[in-house]
C-alpha cells in the first residue's frame, strides 16, 4: 500500500533527471535570495534591486512549492505553478535588462506596458538553447493548464 505522504527517501520521482536538476538550482537560488535578503538592510536600493528584493523571495517560495508538490506527486498542482514562477524569474531579468521599464513596474506595470508571457520565458531561458517554437509550444501549455481547457486536462492523466 502506498503512503498517504512521502518523504524524501520514498517520494515517487526521486532520481528523475528533470527533478534531479531541479533540485540542483533550489539550494542556489535560497543562497542568493538570503544575500539579497542581507544586502537590502545595508544601502539604499536601486529601482531594479528593489523590484528583485520582492519577486525573488517569491519565486523562491514558489520553486519550493513546486518541489513538495513532485514530491507528493501532485504534478497537475506543480505544473500551475511553473508559470508565475516563470513571470517572477523572467521580470527579474527583464527589469534588469530594461531598467526603463522599472518605474512603470513600481506603478503597477499597466497591462498595455508588460512584455508578453513569450518574452518573459525567453528571458528566463538560454537563447541558444531554446527553439522560439519549443517556447510557443511550452507557454501554449502553460496557458492551458491554467484555464479550464479541455486540453489542460489531458496533462493530468
């Protein structure tokens, strides 16, 4: 019989290489969330580093979200999640690739003034490793996992 919870040494995808790499970027990401974390007591912040010092402890807490669902085997959950960890991570760059887009950030990033979701996951990604069709594929799924979409569902079987 199957436990109700697993634990590290009994999760069910343990040893999956996509998790395996997964779990090598989480205990990097926590250290450079803590140096962030440190250095916002110490100076005055940047537009852009005060924009980092909000989305990067949340996409960190999101990254940590998505582990213990895999963990429980709750890919569906997991999988809704990779997209505002996409939003957060692909701000990040963005601002700091564009630091003329950070005021209108600070002022609730008009709808009419953010990159598109496409621009986003390409700023969280290596260009080179990335086919601009493989993109548009993965974000098209991402926005079906989201909504109600009869096509959404099949990721769940």
């Amino acid at each position: 019989m199957r436990p109700p919870v697993f634990l590290p040494h009994n999760e069910p995808y343990l040893g999956h290489p996509a998790l395996l790499e997964f779990d090598q970027i989480i205990p990097p990401a926590m250290q450079t969330n803590t140096r962030l974390a440190q250095g916002t007591f110490d100076r005055t912040l940047t537009p852009v580093e005060q924009a980092a010092a909000q989305l990067v402890p949340q996409a960190v807490s999101i990254a940590l979200s998505i582990r213990e669902l895999i963990r429980q085997g709750y890919l569906f959950s997991a999988g809704l999640l990779l997209r505002p960890l996409i939003e957060r991570v692909g701000t990040v760059e963005y601002l700091r690739v564009h630091p003329e887009a950070v005021d209108a950030w600070h002022a609730g990033w008009p709808r009419k003034e953010q990159p598109s979701f496409q621009e986003l996951l390409l700023a969280t990604v290596q260009a080179e490793s990335a086919s601009p069709e493989g993109l548009r594929v993965f974000a098209n799924m991402l926005h079906k996992l989201i909504h109600p979409d009869p096509s959404g569902g099949l990721w769940n079987i």
